[in-house]
C-alpha cells in the first residue's frame, strides 16, 4: 500500500487558510432597536398578571407581584427604547442628508 499524499507547499499557498475565532454570519438581525422584544415580553407579563387575578387566593400574592414588577419595568423600558430609535433615526437622516448636501455641491 501506498501511503497518502500529500500536498506540496505549492498547494497548500493556493488553500484559503484556516481563520481562528469566530466568524459571524451575513445575516441582518431582526430587530435592531429591541422595541418589538420589550413590547412581547410586557404583553407576556400582562398575561401573566391576568392569569394570577384570575387564580385569586389559590396563587401566592408574590407571583402577581412579580408580575406587575415585570409590566412596570417593561413599560419603563419600551419608553427608553422608543426614545432611543428616534434618536437613532433622527441622527441617520442627518447624517444623510450632510453627506447628501455634500455631494451635491461637489
């Protein structure tokens, strides 16, 4: 039997070499300013609460507790992040209308 070749150095120049860490994939994230992830998780811990009044006495008050904690901070974080988007938006459309003023007097 013969034993397996192997490539020369010439071949192993024209191979891509191998990257080390983390490669991240082409993909644009589905949400980018998290508004829609605080809204759906809100709208979960309301239910949540509707479920815990609906229990009555049968639930211990602390889970309905925590469930109006989770509404509270949900509502505190949907107007941060709003308010973080139109900031965002309104920076981008700057940003493009002075790069596009730019090349229009060029």
């Amino acid at each position: 039997m013969q034993p397996a070749e192997t490539p020369d150095d010439a071949t192993r120049a024209t191979v891509e070499p191998r990257r080390r860490g983390l490669v991240q994939a082409p993909v644009a994230p589905l949400d980018e300013d998290g508004v829609q992830a605080a809204i759906i998780g809100t709208i979960a811990w309301a239910v949540g609460l509707v479920v815990m009044l609906l229990r009555g006495d049968a639930a211990p008050a602390w889970y309905t507790w925590t469930c109006v904690a989770g509404i509270g901070v949900g509502g505190l974080a949907l107007v941060y992040l709003v308010r973080r988007r139109r900031v965002r938006r309104a920076q981008s459309t700057a940003q493009s209308n002075s790069t596009s003023s730019v090349s229009t007097v060029s």
